[in-house]
C-alpha cells in the first residue's frame, strides 16, 4: 500500500511538472519596460540598534525583551572595544559609542 500511494504522488507530481511546463511554453504577453531610476541612492545607515531589533523579532514577551537587552549590551560592548581601539578618550568616547550603537 505505501507504494502505491509513493507511485500515485510521483505520478501526480510528473503530470504537475508538466502542466506548468507546458504554461510556460505557450506565448507569454510582453512584460512592461523597467524604468532605470538615475539618482543616487540614499545611504541607509544600518545602526546595530535596528539589527538588535531585527534578531528579537522571533521571540515573544519577556524573551523578546531579553534578547534585545543582550543584544544591545553586546552592541555597546563591540563600540566600546572598537572606542578603545581608536583611543577616543573623554566626552567624545560616550558620543562615539552611541553613535556607533544607533541611539
């Protein structure tokens, strides 16, 4: 019995495959022109805080606000070891890191 119905779905999938193949055959009406769009695109700055958010967006209540605190102590831990790197030192450091972060 298991292989007959294993041969039944082959079978319907083979004449499937072949149906849609032979739609596409027929004479498809021409697609529209794509208009080329000449301005410069504008740069998206992609903050850690938006990705943070982006990584949290799985998970439910209080995980999700768990994750995104993770994240977020993850993110400012990165700008402040690249902070330390460059040797940025004083008020610059602290507007440094939340630059980096997104905030």
């Amino acid at each position: 019995m298991k292989h007959l119905l294993g041969a039944l779905l082959a079978a319907a999938a083979v004449i499937f495959a072949i149906e849609a193949f032979a739609q596409s055959a027929t004479t498809m009406p021409a697609a529209p022109a794509v208009q080329a769009n000449t301005a410069p695109a504008a740069p998206v700055t992609a903050s850690k805080r938006f990705a943070c958010r982006a990584a949290a967006q799985s998970f439910k209540g209080q995980d999700r606000a768990d994750q995104m605190q993770l994240c977020m102590a993850q993110a400012r831990l990165d700008c402040l070891k690249q902070a330390i790197d460059q040797k940025v030192i004083g008020p610059q450091r602290k507007e440094f890191i939340q630059t980096c972060v997104g905030e």
